[in-house]
C-alpha cells in the first residue's frame, strides 16, 4: 500500500513505479458524481458549441478567454470585498461562466492543448482564491465566518489537487458531490440570497466530504 506521507511525491515517480488495479471500478464509495460536469454540461454542448465557433470567428483565442474570465471574476472578488456582495457574487458568476467558455473555443478551434488546460486551472484556482479573499475582507471582525473561509479555501484547494495526483498516478480523479461548478454556484447563490454563513458552513462539509471521496477512491486502487 502507498504511504500516506509520500503522496506529495507521487507526480515525480514513474507511473511503472506505481501498482494500481485497473479492474476495481474507479467509483469506489462515491455516492454521487459531479451533476454539473457529468449532467449538465453535456446536455448544453449544442448550446455553446456555437458561442465558441462565433467567438473564434471573431479572433478570440482560448487564452484570451481565460485572461478575461478572471479579470472578470476577481472583479467581481473586489466589489465582494467592499461590501456589496449580491453584486460582486453576479459579477463574479458571470466572470466564471466566461472562464467556462474556453474550452468551447479551444474545441471549436482545434486547439485544445495540455499548456491550455494547466493555464486554465491555473486561473480557476486564483478566481476561486480571490472570491473567498473578498468575502473574507467583508466579513472582518467575524472569526467564526473567517474560519468558515479558511476551511472552505483549504477544501476547495485540495480537490483538484487529489484529482491531478491521482491523474499523475493514471487514474480517473473526478467524483464526489462538489467540483468547481458546484463550488461557484454555491458561492454565488448563498451571498446572492444573503446566507452567507449557511454558505459557508455547506461549503465546508461537501467540499472536506468530496475531498475524502477522491482520497479513499484514488488510495485504495493503489497497491504499492
């Protein structure tokens, strides 16, 4: 079995070096997959498709689209942290949908590449950063909301970083009941309504609970 304590290692070792069994199913004890990227988002593929074939007509590249989906939503980050926060939520949102878009245009261009794809999680993680700041600022003076923050970022922060270890090691890393979609949404629906702590406290519990999810999945599949 692997060794908890060597698992920052993992992306460095040769993917020889690690045993894995191909024939347990990758779902170990998932109880339900992502619903946005496995439900949603394929169903809404003949309604973007053409978005990203208009915006590449027009000259815009997948890059492009990234850098202007996250100008979009740390603006959105710093009008949260002044204050008006159904405001920054939409302004964010909208930033995160534009980020969402560039995949299209990568597709719709023929240029989907690994340098991409590492620039757009790069920005995913820097919007998501900036959001939980800008509340965080908003709600100074609050320690139990600041905690709440805390922990949310830490949660949000380690679920894609066990899906790329358990990718580094060749195995399926997605699953589990909260991904980036949810995790915006989430964000934006609890400062849009006004709950805010309520937000945070489901935020913390679903992300922490997914983030388990992808450890044991990718853990028990591996034998050395």
């Amino acid at each position: 079995m692997l060794d908890p304590s060597s698992a920052v290692g993992l992306g460095r070792q040769s993917r020889h070096d690690i045993r894995y069994d191909r024939e347990r199913p990758e779902r170990v004890w998932y109880v339900g997959g992502l619903v946005i990227d496995t439900r949603v988002r394929p169903r809404i593929q003949g309604f973007i498709g053409p978005i990203g074939k208009s915006l590449v007509a027009i000259g815009v590249t997948p890059a492009a689209m990234t850098a202007f989906g996250l100008f979009v939503t740390i603006l959105g980050a710093v009008v949260i942290g002044l204050g008006h926060l159904v405001l920054g939520a939409v302004i964010a949102l909208a930033g995160s949908a534009l980020d969402g878009l560039d995949g299209t245009v990568a597709r719709a261009s023929g240029s989907v590449t690994a340098r991409g794809a590492f620039l757009d999680a790069g920005s995913d993680r820097i919007g998501e950063i900036a959001c939980f700041a800008g509340l965080a600022v908003a709600m100074e003076g609050n320690a139990r909301v600041l905690l709440l923050i805390v922990l949310s970022v830490g949660g949000a922060m380690l679920v894609p970083y066990l899906r790329a270890k358990a990718e580094a090691v060749g195995l399926e890393g997605k699953g589990g009941i909260m991904g980036r979609a949810e995790r915006v949404i989430l964000f934006a629906v609890g400062l849009i309504l006004g709950f805010v702590e309520p937000m945070l406290w489901l935020m913390v519990v679903s992300v922490w609970y997914t983030a388990i999810q992808r450890f044991v999945s990718t853990y028990s599949r591996i034998r050395q």
